[in-house]
C-alpha cells in the first residue's frame, strides 16, 4: 500500500480495523493485542536486558565453595 492511492490507503486501513474489531469480538484478546500480534511487534515492552542464567553452572559452583 506504500505506492498506493489515498483511497486505497483508507480501504487498507478500514479493513485492518474490521480485522482487529473481529479478532476482539471473537478471541478473549484485547484489542492492543491484537495490534499488535498484526503489525508484529512484540507483546511486551523492557527497559532492561533479560541476562541468561544458567543455573546447573550456578549450583555446581556453590557446591564447590560449600564442600
């Protein structure tokens, strides 16, 4: 739809709209949700980065400084 005419651009629009108005109704999705599920973004949002934690490695190194 970049290229497209403004009248096309608002049928696209409308019918995103009805879409979601749709999955609303029909799923027990919110209507945020469901936007975003569309436009594929992520479903939460952080300020901070999420540091793997391996916790075996964690447990066999306490077990190392406890014997």
């Amino acid at each position: 739809m970049l290229g497209g005419t403004q009248k096309r651009k608002n049928k696209a629009r409308s019918l995103l709209t009805r879409i979601v108005n749709t999955l609303t109704a029909k799923l027990e999705i919110g209507g945020p949700m469901a936007s975003l599920y569309l436009l594929g973004n992520p479903d939460h949002y952080t300020n901070q980065n999420v540091v793997v934690f391996y916790w075996k490695s964690y447990v066999t190194e306490v077990v190392k400084v406890w014997k």
